[in-house]
C-alpha cells in the first residue's frame, strides 16, 4: 500500500455504501471480490475496505497511479457481467443501499504509531 501523502499525483477513490445492516455484510462480501480484481488493471496500487461498527457504511478506499488509469478500469467491459456488480446495482436501484463514489487528492497527512509483529 503506497504511503498516503499531500501533493502526489495519485489518484485516491473513497467509495461510501449506506445501507441498513442485515445487508452490509453481502455488500461487503461483493465489494470484496471487486477489490480483489483490482489488481488486474494497470496502475492500481492498492486499496482497502471498511465497515463500520453500527454495520451501517462501508466505506472503499482505492489508490491508482492516474485517473484515467481508475476511469478505464471503471469504464471496462468486464464489471458488466460478475454477480457482484450486479448485486450491488440492483441494491443502488432498488434504494436498498445508497452509493456515493468520488476521486479526491491528499491535502494533508500523518503517521502515527506502527505496529510490528516482533
């Protein structure tokens, strides 16, 4: 995961679900097989996905190198067909979940304490 610092031209992605929470964890679990095809596209660095206590939001955090390199992997072809995509549509749709996907740029960052296993 590339460290996240101001003034980069990395593109960073910030992906909040609101839906209520006996459907978080399907989303989740479908958000998840989306994450893990990621890195078959060409310039993502990385990402991760979050819910939160109440089982209320999730919320996706994605780093590419460009964002032309995210819109081509957002625009190709091959998210028109997997389940999840689907799954998560038909929730969006229904208004059994809301979607809120925005690019963003690094004002200001922090490092703090780092865990180590040793």
């Amino acid at each position: 995961m590339p460290r996240i610092v101001e003034d980069c031209d990395v593109c960073t992605v910030i992906v909040t679900v609101d839906a209520a929470p006996e459907l978080m964890s399907t989303l989740a679990a479908h958000a998840s097989l989306g994450i893990e095809r990621f890195p078959e596209f060409p310039g993502f660095l990385g990402g991760a996905l979050h819910i939160s206590s109440d089982q209320g939001r999730l919320v996706q955090y994605l780093q590419w190198a460009s964002e032309s390199e995210y819109l081509a992997c957002l625009n190709d072809p091959i998210w028109d067909e997997p389940p999840s995509t689907q799954f998560f549509l038909k929730a969006v749709h229904s208004g059994g979940a809301s979607l809120d996907a925005r690019i963003f740029r690094v004002v200001t960052s922090s490092e703090g304490y780092t865990h180590s296993d040793s």
